[in-house]
C-alpha cells in the first residue's frame, strides 16, 4: 500500500505539529506516551532530523517527561541514530519479514543487513550509556527502556519453527526486549501475496508465537524445545507449554515441595510469581492443592502435572487421552474469535 511506486497521495505531520499534538493530547490525559515512526521521506537521514526536531521540541521546548518509543530508520547516519536514541525511551528498528528471501521478494527496498547494522549499534550504545551511568550519576540515557523489533506473520512461508529460532537469536545477539508478530492482513491485490478474497489473517497463530515468545524470555525455555525441523508448526488447540507438557510426560508429575525453580516453571499453570511463591511459602509448611490455588497457582492445568507430599488431586483419572481433551477443552474459550472484514456496504 505504501510503496513508493503506488500513485497515492501522502500526507505528513511537521516537527511543530506533531509536537504540538502531542502535548496538547497529553496535557488533557488523554495519552501517556508517544510512539513515533515515519516512512521515508526524501533519505533516511533526512527522516531521523525531522524524528530528533519532533523529540527535541517535546523534551527541551515543551518539557515532556512521558514515554517515547522511537523508530530508527535503516540507513540513518549512526550519528543521527545515536541522537534519537538520547531522546527516546525505547528504539526499535522492524525486521519486517522473517527471512532476507521473502524480505528481497515483498520489499525489495529493504536489505536484512541495513537492518541489522543499527540493531548492532543500538545494543552498542545501550550497553556503553549503562557502562557511564554507573561512573557517572548525570549521564544522558540512552534508550535506557531497550531495544525491540517486529515482523509480519503469515505474508510469506516460512514456518513457525523459523520465526522462533530468529526471535531466540536476536534476543541473545542484539540484547532485544521484545520481539512483536503482526498477523498479516491483506490491504492490496498482488501476485507476491496471498489473497485478499481468500485469505484469513492468521490470529490464532499470532497469538501462539506470543506465548511462545514469552517462554523463551521467561521460563527460560529454547525454541528447540518448542518446535523441530519435523515439527514446525505450534499446535492451534493447546497453548505452547501445554503442548511440551504434553509431548514429554516422562518429566512428570513434578512434586512442588521439592521442585527447584526451573522445574516448577515448565508446569502448566505455573507461571513466574507463583513458582516464586511456592519456593517462598514452602520453606515454612508442606504445600496442598488448597495451598497451590491460594498461591495463584491454575489448578485446572496444573493438577494433571503435579504431585502435593506424593498425592495427586483426589479422585482424578490421568490418561494420555483424558489430559489431552480436558486441556484442549479449557483453552476452547480463549482462542481468538474468527477474523471477518467488515464491509461498508448492505449486501
């Protein structure tokens, strides 16, 4: 939609504008924050000058205080790059596309290595702000809320498996704090994309690739554990851990009042406050179901993987089978509600 190629007309905000905007919204409560991105107007130098003028009239001239997420623009000057990240809260340079093939097919404009360079300078700076912050109390932050990205899920083919194994590895090479999915939606006609008559934009599968995104930032799993080469497709019925629980039974049940940290956080239903909780709680007592669901814990997954002084929940009957149907049962409401276009006109 927006290629430069297409006849469409543009639209802009001046520096003046957009900061004006935006502490006139904040003033009225109506905002906290900002999150400033453009397309590329003239160079991407040229566009980081008209993003540092719109952040230095809100921080210096206006004394805006709130949160400000900043997009980097590949191919800015370093220079330019460094001083947006002096005024923003967060940077994030999108990755877009999860491969530099379909990234060469569906935006041809981009390359994979002007996108990485700032992400690698980012971290850089990052890493050399901290580094003088603790010298000195005084020193100007630098991005001091970290670095993201993002990228499109669903416009091209690669697997779930790939998407993962591409978070995992930014996350430990660029220090990322976050990696966000966008279900792809189609919004023009074009032979290099699905259609837009047939094709329903892949929500569900969005919302698995977060949950699996937060197992590697939080319960310390790997995307090797999630998916395989042979198996490169999260399950759409269970929820990621649900289904490693599920594909390596012989790790459980897990007993919660000798269960180390890491363990207990590969349990359905146990998450990271209340695997602290009960590594707190059971210093003074032996732990009980009663005891787990007090602590926060989702008996209604857990109880099929855990054992209380030796003792499942009274009367439950743990099958392969049954397991398998009372988790695929609990997760039926939470799915996403199936994607319909509106349209503006009767039918």
């Amino acid at each position: 939609m927006n290629r430069t190629s297409n006849d469409l007309p543009r639209a802009m905000f001046t520096p003046r504008e957009l900061a004006d905007l935006t502490i006139d919204f904040y003033r009225r409560n109506y905002i906290e924050g900002l999150f400033l991105s453009s397309a590329v107007v003239r160079s991407p130098d040229y566009t980081t000058e008209l993003m540092i003028r719109t952040l230095t009239l809100l921080r210096e001239d206006y004394g805006f205080s709130g949160y400000i997420h900043a997009k980097a623009i590949p191919g800015a000057d370093p220079l330019l790059t460094a001083r947006l990240g002096r005024l923003a809260d967060r940077l994030s340079v999108n990755i877009e596309l999860p491969s530099s093939k379909s990234l060469a097919l569906l935006a041809p404009d981009k390359k994979t290595d002007a996108i990485f360079q700032p992400m690698a300078q980012i971290k850089q700076e990052i890493l050399q702000s901290k580094a003088e912050r603790q010298k000195f109390r005084h020193a100007p932050a630098f991005a001091p809320a970290g670095q993201s990205t993002q990228m499109i899920v669903g416009a091209s083919d690669e697997t779930d498996y790939h998407i993962l194994k591409l978070s995992e590895g930014m996350y430990r090479k660029y220090g990322l704090k976050r990696v966000f999915f966008s279900a792809y939606v189609p919004v023009t006609h074009s032979p290099l994309l699905p259609s837009p008559l047939s094709f329903r934009p892949p929500l569900l599968r969005e919302h698995r690739l977060y949950q699996s995104d937060w197992l590697l930032r939080f319960y310390h799993f790997q995307a090797d554990e999630l998916l395989s080469p042979d198996h490169p497709t999260l399950n759409p019925q269970l929820d990621p851990k649900c289904s490693w629980a599920m594909s390596h039974l012989e790790y459980f049940p897990v007993e919660v009042n000798t269960a180390d940290y890491h363990t207990l956080l590969r349990v359905p239903g146990i998450g990271v406050v209340s695997a602290r909780r009960i590594l707190s709680a059971r210093r003074w007592r032996s732990l009980d179901h009663t005891a787990l669901g007090k602590l926060g814990v989702v008996l209604k997954r857990a109880q099929y993987f855990i054992t209380c002084s030796g003792k499942m929940t009274p009367a439950l009957r743990v099958t392969p089978a049954g397991v398998l149907r009372a988790l695929t049962l609990l997760e039926a409401p939470a799915l996403p509600a199936p994607y319909e276009q509106l349209s503006l006109f009767p039918a």
